[in-house]
C-alpha cells in the first residue's frame, strides 16, 4: 500500500473523544494543511486505515494496523484496553487519498485506495523507510525521506477547531 497522507506525534489529549449528546464515537480527528482562509485544509481522519504509533515519554511503544474499523475507533478502544494509560501522543500512516470536500460542513473527505497501489514495489519499500524513520527516529539516521505522494497533517487541537472550520466558510 502506498501512503498517501501521515500526522506525526498528535496529542491525545487534543481530541475530545466524548463529545456532548449524539452519535456514539462521533468525535473527530480533524488535520489540517495552511492555515489562511483560501489556502486551509480540514480533514477528519477517523475513518483512515493504515499503520499507527502509540507513544509514552519514552517513546513508541505500540505499532497497531487499522483496516475496516479505522484510525478513530482503533485509537479510542485503546483509551480502555491494556494500553490506556499508557500512551499520550501518536503518529499515523493513512493509506486512503484524500477526496472531495462533504457539501454541507466543507471537511474533506476520504476516498477508497485505488486497486493498483500495490503494483509499485519500489514507492512501497521506499514508504515504508519513510515510516520507520519518522516514526522512531533513529540517532543515526540524518536524513529524513519523504514519501513518494503524501501529504503531512497537523492536528488542529481541541480548541482552536471552531476557528479552523469558520476559516472554511470564507
């Protein structure tokens, strides 16, 4: 599989994961690109498959894969299994392309990955480099390789999420 788009070290404590009344697991994953109106980007990442990094003060210490249930899910169960407690930030790897925006709140949304992502060996040895390296972050490793056609995200935190989404309306 090929990546096609990462966040590095999010906080958990930046994602509201009980939101007030409504849907169960409605909470958001919300990443951005830019920050000014006309050039932002919102996403929620909730239902991203691919690889994710749990860390603690001292680093990785959980390697997970999500697949149909999602990164959101995937995330949220660990809050409570033999992980909770013991991880305060991760990184995620995300195999589904980014797609078009939803027409009513202007968050982007998730496309399927196309059949054809595994053809190419070469971008997924080379992806898979990338992922390791900037995950784990080895002393001696100095240079830092990108992935062939990913995009980087930040984590919009809890409280600055009304801002970012009114940015979408201008």
């Amino acid at each position: 599989m090929k990546v096609t788009s990462f966040g590095l070290f999010w906080r958990q404590s930046e994602i509201d994961w009980n939101p007030g009344k409504g849907y169960r697991n409605s909470f958001r994953l919300l990443g951005r690109k830019g920050a000014n109106r006309g050039t932002i980007q919102i996403a929620d990442f909730r239902f991203q498959q691919g690889i994710y990094i749990l860390y603690d003060e001292y680093g990785p210490s959980y390697v997970g894969l999500t697949r149909a249930q999602g990164l959101g899910k995937r995330l949220k169960d660990h809050l409570d299994d033999h992980l909770a407690d013991r991880w305060d930030r991760f990184s995620w790897f995300g195999f589904h392309p980014i797609g078009g925006p939803n027409p009513k709140t202007g968050i982007l949304e998730l496309d399927k990955p196309s059949e054809d992502l595994t053809d190419d060996t070469n971008t997924t040895i080379g992806d898979l480099e990338a992922l390791l390296i900037r995950s784990i972050g080895p002393k001696r490793n100095t240079a830092y390789p990108s992935f062939q056609d990913a995009d980087e995200w930040t984590q919009i935190e809890y409280e600055e999420q009304e801002t970012y989404l009114k940015r979408l309306d201008a």
